[in-house]
C-alpha cells in the first residue's frame, strides 16, 4: 500500500477494508472534563460529539503520541459505535484513525464523491480553542456506503482533530432498540461518575467492549461451523 492516497474516491479507497464498531460510551454534560454544560443547545449527538473532542483536545495535549494511539484503538472512552476521534498532522498525513487504511497515510487530498475536500478544509481552517463543524459524505465504520456526515473539529497542538456524527444517527428514535437504550444508559452514568473513579470507569467499558468482540467472533465461528456441517449434510444426501 503505498504512503499516498491523494486524490482518492472514498468508496474505492474504503471497499478495502472495513473496520468494526466498538461500543463505548462518549455523551455527557456537567462534567469537569467535558467543557459542556446541560444547557448547552443541540442535540444529545451533537453533545457528546463535542464533549468526546475536548477530551481529546486536552489528551492530545497531555501526552500527544498516548492520545493518538488512544484515538486509532477507540481506547480511554474515545469510539462509540459510530463516532470516533480523528487526529491529521499539518503534513496531511492521518496520525490518528480506527480505519487502519486512513491511519498513517497521507489523507489532505481526500473527498467524498461530490468533489468535498473536506480533510483539507480542516486542517486549513482549525484554531485552537475554536470547534468548527463540517458536512461532508462519509461511510461508517465496517461499511463503504458514504453517509450524510457532521463532524466537529478543532485544533490541538500541530495535530487537527475531529469527531463526527451521521444524520441517520441523530433522526433514529433515542430509545428505539436495546442498544440504544444501552447507549443512553452509558451516557447517563458516564455524567455521573465522580473524576477518581473515571479511569476505572473507562476500564470497565473497554472490557465490556472486549467481552463484546469476544461475543461477535464466537458467533462468527459458530456461523462457519453450521455452515460446513451444512455442506457435509448436502455431500452426504447428494451421495
């Protein structure tokens, strides 16, 4: 794969590869951490979009190379199903993406299918301290189909940092399915948690990602063993 992705059609590049969602929770207000209060306007999407960015903004400029790797592996809090942290360098190059086909690679000529050069409008217009908003197409994760997308940026020391959410997600009903209420429920106890048990917090939705990922990769093999024993059965009617 050569360093060098520019002037590259989303679609094409993202039929690649797909990445999974990781479960975590991001929305809160009245937090210390989150530089949102309750009565901030918007939505809870647009909330928790915002909140996950300061976090971000202030890792970035704690500790830069622990953030970024935070950011790549949706450690730390910093990856919902689908809204995760995105960090570009001032060379262009994606310092920081769960998508291991963005990560690393140069992104500053990137564009959604309607000529959107959106990674470029970022990096050329972010100032610290200053959360901008961008609408551009984009899939999400694990799928190539590109999606209406709002993404919130800001800058963070040398790096431009992101955090989108699609229209699809903030038109769904809050509570309309079991994993959205789970969701809710995260955000809620996520606003609540006292700032010395946060760390412990965190931990435990990584392992409950974890135990997730464990869920879905026990299932898929499942899946690959009644489809072989299915074969078998076919080879020993057909015999």
């Amino acid at each position: 794969m050569p360093a060098s992705i520019r002037r590259v059609s989303l679609p094409l590049l993202l039929s690649v590869v797909t990445v999974l969602s990781i479960g975590t929770s991001a929305d809160a207000c009245g937090d210390s951490e989150a530089g949102l209060s309750c009565d901030d306007s918007g939505s809870g999407a647009e909330m928790g979009a915002k909140w996950m960015l300061s976090r971000a903004s202030k890792a970035v400029m704690v500790d830069k190379a622990k953030a970024l790797s935070a950011f790549a592996k949706g450690a730390d809090g910093f990856r919902t199903a689908d809204s995760y942290v995105f960090c570009v360098g001032p060379d262009g190059v994606m310092s920081a993406h769960p998508n291991p086909i963005l990560q690393g690679h140069d992104v500053h000529d990137l564009h959604d299918k309607t000529g959107n050069y959106f990674i470029k409008t970022m990096v050329d217009t972010a100032v610290a301290g200053d959360v901008k908003e961008i609408r551009y197409l984009f899939p999400k994760p694990g799928s190539t189909v590109e999606e209406p997308k709002t993404t919130y940026y800001t800058k963070a020391g040398d790096q431009t940092c992101g955090v989108g959410i699609y229209d699809t997600d903030t038109a769904a009903p809050a509570l309309a399915t079991p994993e959205a209420r789970l969701v809710s429920l995260r955000q809620k106890l996520d606003g609540e948690i006292p700032q010395a048990a946060r760390a412990d917090w965190n931990a435990f939705l990584e392992t409950l990602n974890q135990v997730g990922d464990a869920r879905t990769a026990a299932l898929a093999k499942a899946r690959d063993g009644l489809k072989a024993a299915e074969a078998a059965l076919n080879l020993d009617e057909q015999k």
